[in-house]
C-alpha cells in the first residue's frame, strides 16, 4: 500500500475466508443450528469456577487421537463436547419414544437403527442385523427395544464385541437361566428401561413421608384386546409385558421380597407380593387386565391412617387422611405420559451416576420375583 493511499477502516476490511468443513462423517449428525468443531474459530473454555462435571459414558479425546477400524466412523465432536454416540435396535411402538426424547437431547448422535422387518423411522443407516451394524459403527449406548424373547441374545452380542453401555426395555429377560449369561457379561454396562419408575406420580410419591407403606392395590389395565392375536406377536403374557411394570412401581415405593402368588388366564393376571417398608411388612395385591377398551392405571396405598391414590394414566395423585386432603400433585398437562417417563430415564442414564433401578440388581431382583411366583393349586 502506498504511503500516499488512505487505510481502510478496521469495519470495513475483508474477513478473511472460512475455514472448510469437511464432508460429513458417517454417522456425523450435523444440524443447521451447530456447527462442526472444524469449523469453529475458537474453541469456548469452561469457566474456572464452574468446573466441566466428568462425562458418564467413557469418552475419546479427541478425532485425531482415535484410532478406528476400517470402515468406522470416528467419533462426531460439537465444540468441545463430545456427544453420545447410540444405536438404536428394533423400530416398533415403544422405539417412537426413544426417538423422540433422544432428539431432544442435544448430547446425544443417534447412529444408526436395526430392524430386520421395519423399515427405516429416519434418515440415519438402517441396518436388518445388529452385527452389521456394529461392523460400520462404535456406539457409547446400544438400546434395544425389542420382543423380551431377544434380549438376551442382542445384549450378550453388545457386551461381547463392543465397550458400550446397554439400555434393554423391560423386562430384561424372562428367565432365570438368561440372567445367569448375562451376569457372566460385565453386568455394569447394562441397564433395564424400567420407566415407570421415573412417572412423575411414582417419584411424587416416593418423596412422601407418611410412615410405612402397610398395604397396596394396584390395576393396570390396557385394551391389547383390540389387536386379537396380534397382541401377543409383541407381548409375551400380561404378567410378563404388564405385570412388570406393576413391581417397577413397587420398587420406587417399597422393597420387594416375593411374588406369593400368580393366577394368570388369557388377557388377564392377578398377583399378590410380599414386601418390606419401613422396617414392617406387607402384601400387594396386583391386577392386571388386557380386556378393556382404554387404558387406565392406578395404585393406591395405605400409610396407616393415610390413604395414597396415584392415577399413573392422568399421571396425578392425591394424599388424604378421612375426610382431610393432605397433599396432591398433578403435571403441565401437556407432556404425553411416556415422554414424562422416558425423560428422566434418559436423564439419570446420561448422568454420571444412573439411578440404581435402571441397574442390573434391580433387574436380577424382578426376574427373581418373577422366577419365585407359584400358581396357587
């Protein structure tokens, strides 16, 4: 520049030219709204008083330093946080509610799918088995949403070939001899779905203090009549695919020692379990019916003088002693009822300490009950 020519002002000079983003990874989900930390200009440092919490799922350091086999993608970086790489088996009716909150979660890249009949829910690969899905992906979290018949076999396959953690949908197997090959596995990585646990009303009520709980009735009932001899193509048995939702409950409240007895005819079920609470004892009464034309389930319990209704349905409840109203709770209203559950399932999963009734004792403990049941002659 010429000393004679006058310097353009600092708002008025060109910027220099973008730095290039790669092509997308395999497996690398990208939205319009995030960029690629290869595209940063600068990468944000955490602030020295708020230290960065340790991730929960062990984690790369970085693209660079990660070594993978042919064919596999590395792992996808936003800014300087790593996201939770999951894969997704089995595309049925339980399947739209993993997708949908794994969407909303900005921590989460959603791999792949498997599904050896549906076809794909979305545009990530879409696989027809879950060994070929695991030779072109390194997931952080397999879910697997599933018959219950096959969860045994997909989880031993993901503890078998990969370091990832499992989230299996309840219930985790249906006996005791599979248990027993998934505990041979390391068991730590594995997770059962037991979302009605995290219920709004559930945990509402677990936070009351009216003493031991010295007795409980509860109905679950669900029109699977409707769908005649479908309904058993993807349930196994009322007490099997609703009755375990039914201790899911039971276990949030009280402790479970055993299922004393089962009657269970066609569409319908009926249980009694002993458990302990508060350091006393006492019987569930559970009732389970497919023969109904919509969904209604509640529970109610007994804390002496203090009576606890929960509506798991309208996903409400309300405390009284007499004729006095002691406590209630109720939502926004305008959350779907399995979205409120599998929020905060996804939430404490994600965390680095999971709630201990997503872990494999709980799930060894229900399928125990399960095992302990006897039909009274």
């Amino acid at each position: 520049m010429g000393r004679g020519a006058s310097r353009p002002s600092r708002s008025t000079r060109a910027a220099p030219p973008p730095t290039a983003c790669p092509p997308t990874r395999p497996g690398c989900a990208r939205s319009s709204r995030t960029r690629c930390a290869t595209r940063s200009r600068r990468t944000p440092r955490p602030s020295p008083d708020r230290p960065r919490r340790p991730p929960a799922f062990p984690r790369r350091s970085s693209v660079d330093g990660w070594s993978a086999p042919k064919g596999v993608a590395p792992p996808c970086i936003l800014g300087d946080v790593e996201r939770t790489r999951v894969g997704l088996v089995g595309v049925g009716t339980i399947a739209r509610t993993h997708l949908a909150v794994l969407a909303e979660r900005s921590d989460v890249d959603l791999l792949f799918t498997v599904d050896p009949v549906a076809a794909a829910p979305g545009p990530r690969p879409h696989y027809p088995d879950l060994p070929t899905a695991l030779a072109s992906h390194r997931p952080d979290l397999v879910v697997i949403a599933t018959p219950a018949d096959s969860h045994a076999d997909l989880a031993a396959l993901v503890l078998a070939d990969t370091d990832a953690r499992v989230l299996v949908e309840k219930p985790l197997v249906l006996d005791p001899a599979s248990l027993d090959r998934l505990r041979g596995r390391d068991s730590s990585r594995l997770f059962t779905a037991h979302h009605f646990a995290f219920s709004p009303e559930v945990r509402w009520a677990a936070s009351l203090s009216f003493g031991p709980v010295t007795a409980v009735t509860s109905a679950f009932c669900d029109p699977y009549v409707l769908k005649g001899e479908q309904a058993f193509t993807s349930y196994v048995s009322p007490w099997a695919d609703s009755g375990i939702n039914q201790l899911t409950v039971l276990a949030r409240l009280v402790e479970p020692v055993a299922v004393t007895s089962l009657a269970q005819e066609g569409l319908h079920a009926w249980a009694t379990v002993a458990y302990r609470s508060g350091g006393t004892s006492g019987e569930a009464r559970l009732r389970v019916d497919w023969r109904t034309g919509a969904s209604s389930k509640s529970t109610a319990l007994s804390c002496g003088e203090v009576e606890v209704w929960l509506d798991h349905t309208a996903m409400t409840g309300f405390a009284f002693r007499g004729g006095d109203l002691l406590a209630s709770f109720g939502t926004d209203g305008r959350t779907p009822r399995k979205i409120a559950h599998y929020r905060p399932l996804y939430d404490s999963l994600l965390s680095a300490t999971p709630d201990p009734v997503l872990g494999f004792d709980v799930a060894a403990a229900l399928t125990g009950l399960h095992a302990s049941a006897r039909t009274p002659s």
